[in-house]
C-alpha cells in the first residue's frame, strides 16, 4: 500500500487506565469508495517497536467489475507486512514475485535497498464482486541492513501457528507468542499476530516486548476497567503485565518489538535512518532506476 496524507483526529479525554501509554484513533482516507484507516506513523506515535506503518483496510464491499487497483510503486528500508481477515490481493514485484494472498496467510516483503511492488484484485474475482478487509504494516529495518538485498516471503494460513484455548484463538505471524514460534524470519525481534476473542474470554499480552500494542479491528475489551472499541491503537507502557477481556466478540491484531535503533525518516513509501538516502531514492524513481514490475508498467507518479 502506497502513503497518503490525512490529518489526526482530536483526541478524547485522557484514560483512567494507567496500563496505556497511549491511545490512538486512526485517521481515515477515503480512496475511491474504499477507506483507509492509519494509526501508525500518528503525531503521537511514530512507532511501536519496528512498526512504522499500520493500515487498516476496509472493509469495502467491492461491486461487480471493482477492485483493488494499487499501481507499481517503489519502497526502500523497511518491509511491507500484509495480513487478510476477508477477500484477496495479488501481489506483483520487481523480483518476479506473483503471489496471491488471502485471509490467514502473510506476505511479507523487504525492501532493502529497493523493490517495486502492486496490489490489485485478480480480474477473474472482480466478475461478482467481493469483500476486502485487512492490515498492511510497514517495519523499519535495522541501520546496518535497511541497504539489505530485496525478498519476498509468503506463508500459506497453516504454516502459521495457532494458540486456541479458553474462548481465544491466537495466529502468530511474526515472532513468539504463548510458546509458538512463527517460521517467519525478520531482522530484529518482531511480534504480529490476529487474534479472535469471544464474549468474556481474556488475553494476556506479553510483556517480553520492549515495546508492545493491540490494535482493535471489530468488538469491544475491558483492560483494568475501562473499554475500548474498534479502531483504536492501545500502546501498552513497558513491563506491564496486561490482560484484555472481551465484552463481545473481539479480533484485535497485536505487535511489537525491539525498539528501533534511532529515529527513522519517513516520506512517501521511503524509510531512511537517513535524509540523503529518501532524495536519493526520489530521484532514482523519477529517472526509471528502479527495476519495473513485469506485466504492470502503470505506475505511480512521485508525489509533488
């Protein structure tokens, strides 16, 4: 998914709850009768461990002939996380790359020193119609690597492993979680996962994380007393020992991680430790230096 501008919300009045460092509200986008949702980068928040980027997708309810359309575009410093709760993407890159993704499966793609990627809906799904809803995150990649070789890792839903007891089904996508490994590799220490809550079953959120948060898709929980809805980012302080308890039926995505090692620069689909490396990759994107995704030469322009 490409960057765009959109202004932060106003904020509510401060939380009772000393368990939360911080609450965010997404700000919304409408892009063609199909609504973003970002809560990472935010003015109070740039990131949650190596998470630069959080999007929420949809839901939409694409019509009969509709679709994704997300043209080639260039990335470079970080790798791009998608995650599917209903519908399909097919992902093109520069590597070759051409992989379909659908609910339970991940894409994870790095960047590195540069890569161009789409994400269009397939036009043999596009005859009906159909619905689109997920998350596409962004993670930093450490100093000594954001120059790292571009690759492309896909795992199919059973791949990835799942936690399921006491009202709570838990897949780990990235990272340990409740004594289950995800097989995906990252580059510093990265936890994703999506996890469904029924009505009155808790959650612990591990507090292994330096820095941690969940993320609420659908449904409502209860933390120490207050309640918070979908659509709101709650990043936990360090050490905390934190449980969530649903008031109804809840799917929230949680991540973290190491912090970042220093602050990082973010512009467009481009992130640096360094200032001169984004110019440096707006020009090589104005001038046809990045490599072309085969079959789909309709790309983005640079932003003005």
């Amino acid at each position: 998914m490409s960057f765009f501008p959109a202004e932060d919300p106003a904020q509510g009045d401060a939380l009772a709850c000393n368990a939360i460092e911080q609450l965010i509200v997404p700000r919304s986008s409408d892009l063609g009768g199909f609504q973003v949702r970002r809560a990472l980068p935010s003015t109070q928040r740039r990131m949650v461990g190596p998470f630069i980027f959080l999007d929420e997708m949809g839901p939409a309810a694409f019509r009969s002939g509709q679709g994704l359309d997300v043209r080639p575009h260039p990335h470079i410093g970080l790798a791009t996380v998608t995650y599917l709760f209903a519908g399909e993407i097919m992902h093109r890159d520069s590597l070759g790359s051409a992989m379909a993704i659908r609910p339970g499966e991940v894409n994870w793609m790095t960047a590195g020193r540069g890569i161009v990627h789409s994400e269009r809906t397939a036009l043999e799904r596009r005859h009906e119609g159909e619905m689109l809803h997920g998350l596409q995150c962004w993670v930093a990649l450490p100093a000594a690597q954001e120059e790292t070789a571009p690759e492309f890792i896909h795992h199919d839903a059973d791949e990835l492993p799942v936690e399921a007891s006491e009202g709570k089904t838990v897949r780990i996508v990235a990272g340990s979680l409740y004594g289950k490994a995800s097989p995906l590799a990252t580059l510093s220490h990265t936890v994703f996962a999506d996890a469904g809550l029924a009505a009155g079953a808790s959650l612990p959120v591990d507090a292994e994380a330096e820095e941690r948060a969940i993320y609420l898709v659908s449904g409502e929980v209860e933390i120490l007393g207050d309640h918070f809805t979908a659509g709101q980012l709650l990043v936990f302080r360090p050490g905390d020992r934190i449980t969530a308890t649903a008031v109804a039926p809840t799917r929230l995505a949680i991540l973290g991680g190491a912090a970042m090692d220093g602050p990082r620069h973010i512009w467009w689909n481009f992130v640096s430790s360094r200032r001169e490396r984004i110019e440096a990759a707006k020009a090589d994107w104005e001038t046809g230096r990045f490599a072309p995704v085969p079959g789909d030469r309709d790309i983005m322009a640079l932003p003005v």
